[in-house]
C-alpha cells in the first residue's frame, strides 16, 4: 500500500549514517541523493534498491511523532541491527532527546510486533524475554495472509501470547 515514506531530521549527513550503519543487516543502502537548499535529500532502499525510506531537511520548526517499522529477513538480522543501534549510542541520544523534551523518568511505552507461535509454550518463549526487557506492547501481525481476515481472527481468539 505504501510506496515510500520522508522523515525529516536537522542533521541529514548524521542521520543518513546513523540508519546506513544501524540498518546494514536488513540490506539498508543509499540508492539516491540530490541536493537541496543547503541540505541534501537521500532516498534509502533495502536489497531490492528502490528507493521507500527518505531522509531531507525540515520544512519548518514543529516535530511530530512517527512510527516506522523495517521489515528484517530473520532473528540475526533483528539482533545484528540491535547491536549497531546500541553501539551508535541510541540509548544515550534517546535519554538526551527525553531529558530535553522534560521526559527524564517518565514511562513510556516501547511496542513490539510479530507473529507468535499458536503453541503457548512457543509463544512464551518469543514474548518473555521482549517482556523482560521492557516491551509493553506485543502487536500481533499475521504479515503471511494479509489479504484474508480468517487467520487474524483465528489468532485473536486463541488469546494473548502467555508471559510465563
């Protein structure tokens, strides 16, 4: 349904790099750029090299919340883009943009989203450990029948993945 998605960030040259070096596991590269203003805009595309997650100067002063979400091909890559994550220092830019925002020490929610196994030991196993590590959202998607409602409501009536 969507066919690319701009994000506008203050400092395109760093964010650019942070997103290339965070998101190489799941075949993340700079597919085009062209300058703009005293900026640039870069269109990002994963191994397929069409260009769907945009990066380019803001247009004005106001910031909005946004959620995306990039689809990874298994488990290592989902780790492997964690690792880079942490090492770009992500956590301590997240406590700095929270402390700046008068956030410090607030909750907040941290969502995560997938297919659970129907067996609740196996989903148990999947969901636990995001638990204990702070998830407090599990969103539940059925990415491999999109087209049919039938094995969403077949999912939502076996009930939410078990915590223990």
């Amino acid at each position: 349904m969507l066919d690319h998605v701009g994000l506008q960030a203050k400092d395109v040259e760093a964010s650019l790099d942070f997103y290339l070096r965070t998101f190489a596991a799941i075949g993340m590269r700079e597919a085009i750029r062209f300058p703009h203003g005293d900026s640039i805009v870069v269109g990002l595309s994963g191994p397929d090299g069409v260009p769907s997650f945009w990066l380019g100067p803001p247009t004005g002063n106001e910031t909005r919340e946004l959620h995306i979400a990039f689809r990874a091909p298994d488990r290592a890559a989902v780790d492997a883009v964690h690792e880079a994550a942490v090492a770009a220092g992500v956590e301590g830019f997240l406590a700095g943009e929270r402390a700046a925002a008068g956030l410090s020490g607030e909750p907040f929610d941290l969502v995560m989203s997938g297919m659970s196994p129907a067996a609740p030991a196996a989903a148990t196993d999947l969901v636990g450990p995001l638990a204990e590590a702070g998830a407090t959202w599990w969103a539940e998607c059925v990415w491999d029948d999109l087209e049919r409602a039938e094995p969403m409501v077949r999912r939502v009536d076996r009930g939410p993945p078990p915590l223990a």
